[in-house]
C-alpha cells in the first residue's frame, strides 16, 4: 500500500472518529440531558408526595381551612408533574409507576374532599359518625402512603437509570475512543516501521555506493514511494557505474595519451638541446657570436619546453591520482621547501616565518606539492627585492582554518585576480619571473580535491597572499 494511501485511510479513520465522537458525545448529552430531568422530576414527585403528607395530617388533627386549601394546591401541583411524567418517562416500568401514582393521587383526592365535606357540614361540634371517619382516614392514610412510596420507587429508579446512563455513555466512549486510537496507532505503526526499513536500507545502500560499491543495489520491492525512491536509487547507480566505468577508461587513455605525449616529445627535445650543445662545442670557435646566441636560445628553449611537459603532466596527475587521506604535517613540508631554497640561493636575504604545529588531513603528497608550489612562487616573486619575508600561517574563524603563504613581493593587480588560478595565464613577463603559469593552477586542482578553495589578494610591489580551505576528511570524497 502506498504510504500517501496509507496516511489519507488515517486521516479519514481519524476525521471518521472525530464525527462518531461528536454524534456520541450528543447523543450521549441528550440521554444524561433526559436522565437528569427524569431524576428532578421524579425528586419533585417524591418531595410534593411528603409535603403533602404533612398538610393531610395537619388538617386532619386540626381541621384549619388554611390547611385543606394547601392541601388542594399541592394535589393540583402533584397532578401537573405526573402529568408531566407521563410526557417524560418512556419506560414501561417507569410508566406503570406514574399510572399508579395518578389513581392513587385521583383516589386521595376523593377521600380528602369527602373527610373535608363532612368537616365542613357538621362542624366541630357536630361529630362526624364515627364509622365513616375511621373509615375515610384510614383509607386515606393508606392511600398517602401508597403515593409515597411509589414515588420513592419512581425517584430509585430514575436515579438508578442515571447513573447507568452515564456509564454507558463512558463505556461507549472508552470503547469508541480506543477503537480510533488502536486503529491510528497500528495504521501509524506499521508506516513507521515501513519507513524506517526502507529509508535504513536507502541509507545503507548510500554509505557502500558512496564507499566505492558501485554495483551495490538496494532491490526494492513493492508499490509506495519509498520503493520507488529505491528503484530510482538503483537506476541512478546503474548510470553511475556506466558513465564512471567510461570515465576509467578516459582515464586509461589520458595516461596513455600523457604518456605518450611525454615520450615522444622528449626525444626530439632531447635532440634538440643535444644536437644544440654538440654544435657549440665542436663549431663554437666557427661561429659567430649571433649563431652561438641561436643555439644557446634553442637549446634554452628545448629546456622551458620539457618542463612545460613536466608541469602539464603534473596537471594531469593531480586530477586522477588517487588520494590517501591522513594526518599530513604541513610546518615539516613548509620548513623543507624552505630548506631547498636557501641551498639553491644562499646569497639571498629572505626571512621565512612558518608557525608550529600546523597539520591538516589530506593526501600527503599532493598537499606536499601544494605548499612546495605556495612557497616557490611567494620566492620567485620577491627576487627583485633586497630582502624579502615570506609566512606561512593559519587563520580560524567561520569553524574552518585558513591557511595561508604570504611575501612583500611583486604581488598582482587584483583587477586580473580571476586569471591567477587559470593554466598557462600570467600576470607578469617571463623575462621578468620565469615559469610556466601552471603552478597556482595545480595548487587550486588539489585544494579542490580535498574539498576546499583557493583565493588571492594582492597589491601591485606590496606582495600577495595566497589562502587556501581543506574541508575534515568524513566530508570529502575524492
């Protein structure tokens, strides 16, 4: 089942249940609406029964006409609630009740009127014969008492009916609510656990893809959106591995392709430079100073050439190496750089600052060659200059270091600042700094590789400053 199916069935089972809720809360109000006046009315008959108990038998003892129209309103009153009962009470037992209670009132009411006539008739004085009075009281009395307790009988059963109401009512809606809850609960459940399985085997399959499995598939099964997000993922793999199986063999190509460039360039250079300087030494006392001049500048020009080979190889290698990421100690590469070039030019006063303890994963040898070309460049640069300070140092801020190799050289004008980290762009002569324009590209190539990325400033004899990120190594797949 699909899992927008799925959601829209809880949703609708949940809408479904907020409906039965409201319909059973209303109809469960009406009941205890209708429990509660039945219980108030059947109170009001009990207490209308009692008080009218104590008129009966205040008149009776004292014959006070107060007494006997009290007694005559609360019979009417007593008439109008069980009027009012018959309306109310449906049940058959609470009906029976009431039609009792009528005929008892009706008879009580009689015998009342009849005991007041003769009252009435002969006065106090004038006792009424005693056969009759004995008689009408006693069937009065026994007919008060009868009303009483039915409509004891009336008001226990009436309250009984309450409180079985309002138990039912919890009931149902104990029920009714766990039912809804149970539904949702195991509708919600049964999502949840489909979502964890797929999206854990998603994850799963992502971490071996991404681990260099290529032909890892996940292999999902059935018809929701997360098994067709899996379908998707092992299609996207299976381009994956195509087009990265087309790119090896590029790969495989571009080293043939590098190395036979390599070789067959070599030759005819090395010819070239060794053709020039036999020339020079067996018919240098021929010529003149002119063609001395042609063959130094050929065989110069032989020498730029193959390192411009060397360096374009270079290049190439960066991008396709593959990478062994570790703790790399970039103070020990700064200081050995430092070292080869203070023995290549000792006659130079250069000060080098290279702070301590800098170190940073990545792949030993192309962060090797990162700060070898960082260095060389920042020492060609401030040739022209009688002393010269070059640093090599780290900034932190924005939670990554920045590290940095900064000179009070040549520097650039930052107006051409998008060209420094192209292949083959220069910003000055050759005559004035030698080189092939390729170093500060090789360096962006490998800072690129591990994540990061490469930025200049600079001012025009005010030196320049070339920085550099290197992301952790759990965020960098190279």
């Amino acid at each position: 089942m699909r899992l927008k199916t799925r959601f829209r069935i809880t949703t609708a089972v949940s809408l479904g249940a907020a409906v039965l809720l409201v319909l059973l809360t209303a109809f469960a109000l009406q009941e205890a609406g209708h429990a509660t006046r039945g219980e108030a009315l059947a109170s009001a008959l009990l207490r209308e029964t009692f008080e009218r108990g104590l008129l009966r038998d205040e008149y009776l003892m004292l014959g006070e006409p107060r007494a006997r129209q009290q007694m005559e309103a609360k019979t009417l009153s007593l008439q109008r609630l069980i009027g009012q009962a018959r309306l109310e009470f449906q049940d058959e037992e609470d009906r029976r009740i009431v039609g009792e209670m009528a005929g008892l009132l009706d008879r009580s009411a009689a015998l009342f009127a009849a005991i007041a006539r003769d009252v009435d008739g002969a006065g106090r004085s004038a006792p009424l014969a005693q056969a009759f009075r004995e008689r009408a009281t006693s069937q009065l009395l026994l007919n008060s008492h009868d009303l009483h307790a039915r409509g004891r009988q009336l008001a226990a059963a009436a309250a009984a009916r309450f409180d079985d109401t309002q138990r039912h009512v919890v009931v149902a809606l104990f029920v009714t609510l766990a039912g809804v809850f149970a539904i949702i609960f195991f509708n919600l459940r049964e999502a949840g656990v489909t979502l964890e399985r797929r999206i854990t085997r998603l994850r799963d399959g992502a971490e071996r893809v991404a681990g260099g499995s290529l032909d890892h598939r996940i292999g999902a099964q059935g018809d929701d959106e997360l098994a067709e997000l899996g379908q998707a993922f092992d299609a996207m793999t299976a381009q994956l591995q195509v087009k990265v199986a087309a790119l090896e063999v590029s790969n495989r190509e571009l080293e043939s392709f590098s190395y036979a460039v390599s070789h067959d360039l070599r030759a005819p250079l090395r010819s070239i430079s060794g053709f020039s300087q036999a020339v020079l030494e067996d018919y240098g006392p021929k010529l003149d100073e002119q063609g001395r001049q042609y063959l130094l500048m050929a065989s110069e020009a032989a020498r730029e050439m193959g390192q411009l080979i060397d360096d374009l190889l270079t290049l190439s290698r960066v991008t396709r190496a593959e990478m062994v990421r570790q703790q790399v100690d970039l103070t020990a590469l700064a200081e050995a750089t430092a070292a080869d070039l203070r023995r290549a030019e000792p006659e130079r006063r250069v000060e080098f600052c290279i702070e301590p303890g800098l170190a940073a994963a990545g792949d030993p040898t192309l962060l090797g060659l990162v700060i070898d070309n960082l260095l060389r460049n920042a020492w060609k640069f401030t040739s022209r200059h009688a002393t010269a300070k070059i640093t090599f140092g780290r900034t932190q801020g924005g939670g990554s270091d920045t590290y940095f190799v900064s000179d009070d050289g040549a520097g650039f004008d930052m107006a051409y600042v998008e060209k420094l980290f192209q292949p083959f762009q220069r910003l000055h002569r050759a005559s004035e700094y030698p080189g092939t324009g390729i170093g500060l590209a090789t360096v962006n190539r490998i800072v690129r590789r591990h994540g990061g990325e490469a930025r200049a400033t600079g001012e025009v004899e005010r030196g320049a400053t070339i920085s550099f990120t290197l992301q952790p190594a759990e965020e960098v797949h190279a």
